[in-house]
C-alpha cells in the first residue's frame, strides 16, 4: 500500500509539474524560423507573429533562414533546443525537401513535432492568352498532339510547382518540357509574354493577370471553385481529383517539446485562425484558413511526404 501511495504521488506530482510549465510558457521571446524571406509563407509567418504576441503575451518575432531551398531553416529547427521558442512556419517545402536533398541532415517527420496547420492557397493551371487551348480538354488534346513541345515553368527544380505539373503528367499521360526559373514570378512573367506555354502557381499571384487577360486560366487544382475566380471550373469536376493540390502553411516544433507546450500553440493557433478577422485577412490575400486536429495534420505530412515521393519515383526525377 505505501508503494501504490509512492507512484501515485510522483504521477500527481509529474502531472503537476507539466499543468504549470504551460501555465509558464512563455516567459520569453519565441522566433519564428521562415525558410523563405519574401511571399506567402512570409506574410503568413509576419500574421502569426503579431496575433501570437497579443495572446502570448510576450514577443513573438520571424526570423527568414534561406537557403538550400528551405532545408537551412528546416534543420535549424530541428536541432534547436525542444523548448518552446524556435518554431518553424513552412509549407510543402517540409515534405518536398527529404526526397530531393539527400544531404538533408534531419527528418523532418521525426525529428519535427506537428503543432497547427495554418492555411491553404488554391494552385492555378494557366496558359498563355495567344495559347490556342481553351480549356482543360483542348490542353490534353493539343500536348498530345505536340509530346514534349509545350513547355512549362516552375521556380525552380523540385519546387513544389514542379511536382504538381509533374504529378499531372503522370495523371494524364502528357509529355511537357520543364524550363526551371529562379522564382515562380519570374516563370510566370515568361508565360504572359508567351516565351513559355504553361505553369501551375498559386492563385493569389495569377487572379488580377487573368482578370486583365494577361492569362487564361484552364483549371484551379482544388475541390471547390474559388469566388476570386468563379467561372474557372476545378481539376476535380472535370474528372481529375488525383490532381488537387493546394500549398498549405503550418507550424512545427523540434521533437521532444514538451506536449503541454505543443498543446498551448496549437489551441492559440486555432484560436487565431477561427477569429473573423484573420479569414477576412487571409480572404485578401487569397489564402483559406484551415483547421485539423494536431493528429489529423500529423497524418497530412504523412500523405503529403508520400504523395511526392511517388511523384518523384514514377516520373524518375533525379536531383542530385
């Protein structure tokens, strides 16, 4: 009986100990480690940033670790001491850079905790407007027609838009040339100008050029229509679902934070997210807030790490 009283007493107390390092954190500046200095996952890093700091009560400050296509910040988070104050904002960089750096130091799904999802942004199958192709139908048929003519741009070798026209290659069966950009801006300015045929970016970047005409959208690759665009059908009612694939933003923590800590951020965070005022932010900048269990975005980096190395496997991509 005195042993039973000892173990319950040490797990009251250790149950203890973990209820008031929450009630305690933080007690000093968090930082927010960007794998990139401009763009979405930038305005994305700067908004939590600001919201966490009100809630938090302490600062909550970016910090923009490029380099090597996300992998510097990756394993700058990962090696941090699993404390609670190095976090990482990324996006399909995380599950995209173990199969295409084999010099990736880290794993990013162990060695990363999971805490929140954070958003989405809807991708955009567009062509140049002298571009003869109409819609999605008229793309297949005319790629087919032309095998390895059409040419498409991405931002760079295995960026996430790379993957995805990839991913619609296999799907499809078309046969397109990659022409690698510095940025996906930069392919995307080469696609108005009709020097290249295609590309797959993100929609916030190509709502006003379709808008204005500078590009004809064929298909956004999501499940619902977006209201910026409402007349451009989605890649799944036109009979491809295989093929929706969004850029989403999340927040990860070195492995070993505690779960206390874990489970604070990511009850912040989804606090923030359900506010009107922050899906009236992301509706202007074109990103859809997003909610899961810490379970169910654990399980979506699985799905997400999975998805790409088959890409990369079937289409035999090499990158080193």
């Amino acid at each position: 009986m005195r042993q039973l009283s000892f173990f319950v007493c040490l797990l009251a107390t250790l149950l203890s100990s973990g209820i008031t390092l929450a009630q305690n954190y933080p007690s000093k500046t968090i930082r927010l480690v960007l794998p990139f200095p401009a763009g979405n996952n930038y305005l994305v890093g700067q908004f939590l940033a600001e919201k966490l700091t009100e809630s938090l009560g302490q600062p909550v400050v970016i910090e923009s670790k490029a380099g090597a296509g996300g992998s510097v910040a990756i394993e700058m988070v990962a090696k941090a001491p699993p404390d609670g104050y190095t976090l990482l904002v990324t996006s399909p960089t995380l599950t995209i850079s173990p199969i295409i750096n084999s010099k990736l130091k880290v794993n990013p799904l162990k060695d990363l905790v999971p805490i929140a999802i954070v958003g989405s942004i809807p991708n955009i199958f567009v062509v140049s407007p002298t571009s003869p192709v109409k819609n999605f139908k008229e793309f297949l048929d005319y790629a087919k027609s032309r095998p390895g003519q059409l040419t498409y741009g991405t931002g760079g070798i295995g960026s996430s838009n790379h993957f995805a026209v990839e991913l619609l290659k296999i799907t499809t069966g078309v046969d397109l040339l990659h022409i690698p950009y510095p940025s996906a801006t930069a392919a995307m300015t080469n696609v108005v100008g009709g020097q290249i045929d295609l590309i797959v970016g993100g929609l916030p970047a190509s709502v006003q050029l379709v808008k204005s005409g500078q590009l004809r959208a064929i298909a956004i690759l999501t499940n619902q229509r977006s209201p910026l665009l409402p007349d451009v059908p989605t890649i799944a009612e036109l009979g491809y679902p295989e093929l929706v694939v969004d850029t989403w933003y999340g927040v990860l923590a070195p492995a070993g934070t505690k779960p206390e800590i874990v489970d604070k951020l990511h009850r912040e965070i989804v606090r923030i997210m359900k506010s009107p005022n922050t899906k009236e932010y992301f509706a202007k900048a074109g990103i859809d807030p997003v909610i899961l269990t810490r379970q169910e975005f654990t399980a979506f980096l699985k799905n997400d790490y999975e998805k790409w190395l088959r890409v990369k496997n079937t289409a035999q991509l090499k990158f080193d």
